[in-house]
C-alpha cells in the first residue's frame, strides 16, 4: 500500500511538472539566483559559515580533550584539522556562480 501511494505521488509529481515545463524552471531558477546574489543574504550566509566552524572548532577541542588518547589515529587527525581551523573541504560551502 504504502509503495503504491508513493508511486502514485511521484507520477502524479512528474505529470505536474513537465506541464510547468522549462520555462516554469527557467523562472524559479532566475529567482534562486536572484536571491543568492542579494548582499544581505550572501552577509547573513558568511555569518553563519563563519559561526558554524567556531563552533566546530570548539567541539573539536572538547573531544579532543575528553577522548584524544581514545580515538582512532585517523578520527583524531581528521578533528585535530578542525580544531586548527583547517577542515579537509574547507570550501565546501562556498560558491561563486
């Protein structure tokens, strides 16, 4: 029943949206962009980013505390990285486009 309903939704889904077709996309697409572009949201984005990975750093620095002797050689490499502020994707978040 249940892999019946979701059937039904992802046609009824697909139907839908090829009847908005390209040009629906076009739109929404013109808008996101529009969005990501506006220099309020870009300051409040970086804020975030930025806050995000001090609290990364802080978290790493806690467990390296309470668990560093205890965790595996590779585990503590990956969030003694992060402690130090150098994350291995550290761009992973960022875009120019």
């Amino acid at each position: 029943m249940v892999r019946l309903t979701f059937i039904t939704g992802a046609l009824v889904g697909y139907v839908l949206g090829a009847r908005a077709g390209r040009e629906r996309y076009e739109q929404l697409l013109k808008g996101a962009q529009r969005i990501a572009q506006n220099p309020a949201v870009r300051n409040t984005a970086e804020s975030a980013m930025h806050q995000g990975r001090s609290a990364a750093a802080k978290a790493a620095d806690s467990v390296t505390a309470k668990f560093g002797d205890r965790m595996p050689d590779a585990l503590a490499g990956r969030v003694r990285a992060m402690g130090n502020g150098n994350a291995p994707d550290e761009n992973w978040g960022t875009s120019n486009t």
